[in-house]
C-alpha cells in the first residue's frame, strides 16, 4: 500500500475509533455465560479477533445475533457451557485474548475442549494459565510445543471446587492469564480468589477486567495493594443461592490502542490536533493515560469539556523516558513518535512484547532501521527496555527519500504504528496493510482523512 506523501498543512481532525477490542472480548465471553438475554452496544463485530470470539461462544452453547454494526444481542448459557458437539475444537487463529480467556472458562464445560490457533499462536505462551487451570482440577494435554496451544482442557468430574484461591505469585508472562480465570469468577461456587505479587504484568489490563466485572454486577473485592482480589457471583445470584451474572446491557468505549495513533498523528505535525471521541480520563483502558507519555515530548494536551483528550503537535519533539508497562500496545506508537525526536529516547515495560502478534522488539529494530533509527534493546541489560536514537541529521523526510517497505508481520499493530512515518517522511508503503483487521478494520479510511483535512 503506497501511502500519500505528508500533509502540506496542519490537520485538525475528530475521530471515534472503533470499541475495543479487549473490552468487547471480555464483555462477550461475560454475556456468553450470564443468564438471560444481554445487549453490547459499540462493540467491535467487524474485526477478526472479535469474531472468534464470538464463533467461539456460539459454538459452547451462546446464541448471539448481530442486529447492525456494533450491537450484539446474546444469550447466555447460565454460567455452565452447552456446546452442540462432543469435544469442540476452538480456533482462535492469533487472537490472544480469546484464547487465554477461552482456555480458563474451559472449567466450566461439561468435556473437553481444544484450544487451538494459527502458527504464531502456537508460539505464544499457555502454560502458566494450563498450570492455573491445574490447580482448579483441569487436565490439560498438550498437543504441540509444551506451554503453547493446542491444548486439551478436560475439567474435572463434579466441576471446580468450591471458592478455589489460587496463588500466581511469581510475574506472569501476559496480563491476559490473570484476567482470563478473574472473568471465571462469578461462575464458580463461592467465588475464586487470587492471590498475586508484587510485581504485576501489564496491570492496566488486570484493572480494566475488575472494572468491567464491577461495572457489571459481579462481586468483586481488591485489597489496597491488589495483592489479593476475589471475584464472585452476583449479589441477585448469591441471594438465590445460585452463582452467575444476571444480563446485562453494557455501551462498549471505543479502543483507546487505536486512539494511540491519532494522538500521535497530530504529535507528528507541527500545529496539528486531532481529538478522540469517546475516550475520556474516566477510561477503563490503561491506553487512555498516552497522551501524558507524548505531553513529556513537547505535545500539547488540551482536556475537552466533557473528558475527551485532544493532543496538538509542537514544532520540536524532544527525547521521552517512559514506563509502558501498563500501555505495553502503545509501546510501538511511541517508538515511532521517538524516531523524529531530537533526542534519543529511553522505552521501559517492553518484557511482554516478546510474545506479541510476532516480537514486537525485533520488529521495530528491523523497520525503524530502514529510516535510519538505531534501536538497542535490552538496554542497560534490561530485557524490557529500549532505547531510540534518531540520526544525527534526522530522518530524511526529503521529496527524493529513498522508497520504504514496511513489513508488517502480520501484526496489525506494527501496520498501524509504521503508517505513522508517512505523516513525516514521503514514498512510504506498507506491506499486508489488510492485517489492521485484526482490531481495525477502518483505520485506513480514518488514516486517509489526516491528509484530506490538510489539502
């Protein structure tokens, strides 16, 4: 995909990306296992990860209709699955979240189910979520690579034990493996208690899954520290003597990930500003803290009368040490703001990144190279951390820059975030640009108006 050389004037742009996908898939496997018939509105339906998710539900006994764009009506199982064929297989191609979350909700089956996904999928980490599982009574089988789907999950006869704590003290590999068996806890008998460390990966995800369950009527209690956090049933179903959610209707937020790259969009233009519809302080989504990262560059951060975050570019970005930990998707959105900085900048909280859509790290090495922008990484011995210097001169952002072929790795994220370069630099393209449908499907539509709106 050749993208357009880079505006000739400022911008200024609104954009409502569309829901989220950690939320929507959260959300959908909640209703999937409620009682009753519940309502998602501006949900992401259009994307591939969503729609495994969703197939995957229907598949374990969930009837779900999509009536228009972004409102998915589903009915539950009542908190046990009900699938129509013995011993389901679950491809989840390389959505992450559906395959961890889907993996521990397998304790509520009445048999065994395959978990199973694409080649990347297969590399990617399972293993302390299957020893989790263990703990709970599940047999997991593994059918490939030890640690990595395909995976059998065979819960036990009788189902899981009654309010089950389970210690997962030690820093786990994804956030992902904490949230998956949290989204389990208003289904178990009793509830189901965490106890974690000190150190917690990708916490921001962690937060937004007991907000999410809060916000939907499950119990949920969190010691100050998160040390310990237990989730249970209801109140309406505790009163019943029952265990579960009642259906609920919940408004989706729109992806504060893929706000990251409009925020940084107008960062990358001097006088430029684009605001984001949808997202405000009060966000669920760890993302939503990005704009403070790109203030500590030079961008201006304007909070709108009702919470919207508008950023606005500065006419010299400076060098930023940042902790993304907490935003680790941002992470790659902000390497390439710090490609056209003045400075060389300093990216901490990376650890995760490794086992990403394909290694985001190496990734960004690769194609930050082609512009002629060192990354190091493990720098200072840190395996979560970068560092990026610009060259010397700059980019050359001039008219006869020599052409750029960014790969993508079939990561919708590494598209995204590499598009970004086009903004400064011309004879931009981008190979497998379809791969933003992963979580996106539109972003090349809505990437297309910040050169409209500058013509």
């Amino acid at each position: 995909l050749p993208l357009p050389s880079p505006p000739k004037r400022a911008f200024s742009v609104d954009v409502r990306p569309p829901g989220s996908k950690s939320l929507t898939n959260r959300a959908l496997l909640l209703a999937a296992l409620a009682g009753g018939e519940s309502k998602l509105c501006y949900a992401l339906t259009d994307a591939d990860d969503a729609k495994r998710m969703l197939a995957a539900v229907q598949q374990l006994g969930a009837a779900a209709t999509i009536a228009d764009e972004g409102t998915v009506t589903v009915r539950g199982v009542g908190g046990r699955w009900s699938p129509a064929e013995q011993d389901p297989t679950l491809f989840l191609n390389n959505a992450g979240t559906a395959t961890r979350f889907l993996a521990a909700a397998s304790v509520l089956a009445p048999g065994s189910i395959i978990i199973d996904g694409n080649a990347r999928m297969r590399q990617r980490p399972i293993g302390e979520l299957a020893e989790a599982l263990h703990q709970l009574g599940v047999t997991v089988d593994h059918l490939g690579e030890p640690g990595c789907p395909p995976i059998r999950l065979l819960p036990p006869l009788g189902g899981p034990p009654m309010s089950p704590t389970l210690e997962l003290t030690e820093q786990t590999r994804s956030s992902q493996f904490i949230s998956a068996l949290l989204l389990c806890g208003p289904f178990l008998r009793g509830g189901l208690t965490l106890k974690l460390g000190p150190s917690i990966t990708s916490r921001a995800y962690v937060e937004m899954t007991l907000g999410l369950l809060d916000n939907l009527g499950a119990t949920v209690r969190v010691s100050d520290s998160l040390r310990v956090v237990r989730v249970g049933p209801s109140e309406s179903a505790v009163q019943q003597g029952a265990v579960g959610l009642d259906a609920f209707t919940y408004d989706v937020e729109p992806d504060a990930s893929g706000a990251t790259y409009f925020w940084a969009a107008a960062a990358l233009q001097p006088g430029a500003s684009c605001r984001i519809r949808g997202i405000t302080r009060d966000s669920l989504q760890g993302d939503a803290e990005f704009p403070d990262a790109l203030a500590r560059m030079g961008v201006s951060i304007t909070d709108c009368d009702n919470g919207e975050i508008e950023t606005t570019g500065p006419r010299t970005l400076t060098g930023v040490m940042a902790d993304m930990s907490d935003m680790p998707d941002a992470a790659m959105t902000l390497a390439v703001v710090a490609a056209f900085a003045s400075q060389t900048s300093v990216i901490r909280g990376l650890r995760t990144l490794r086992d990403k859509e394909t290694d985001r790290i190496a990734a960004l090495q690769n194609e930050l190279g082609r512009i002629g922008v060192d990354v190091v990484a493990e720098a200072a011995g840190d395996a979560g951390t970068i560092t990026i210097t610009p060259p010397t001169a700059g980019v050359d952002c001039s008219p006869d820059a020599e052409p750029v072929h960014f790969e993508t790795y079939d990561d919708h994220r590494m598209a995204m975030a590499m598009s970004l370069v086009a903004l400064r630099r011309p004879n931009v393209f981008i190979k497998d640009p379809a791969c933003v449908g992963k979580t996106y499907p539109t972003y090349w539509t809505e990437f297309a108006r910040l050169f409209a709106a500058s013509q």
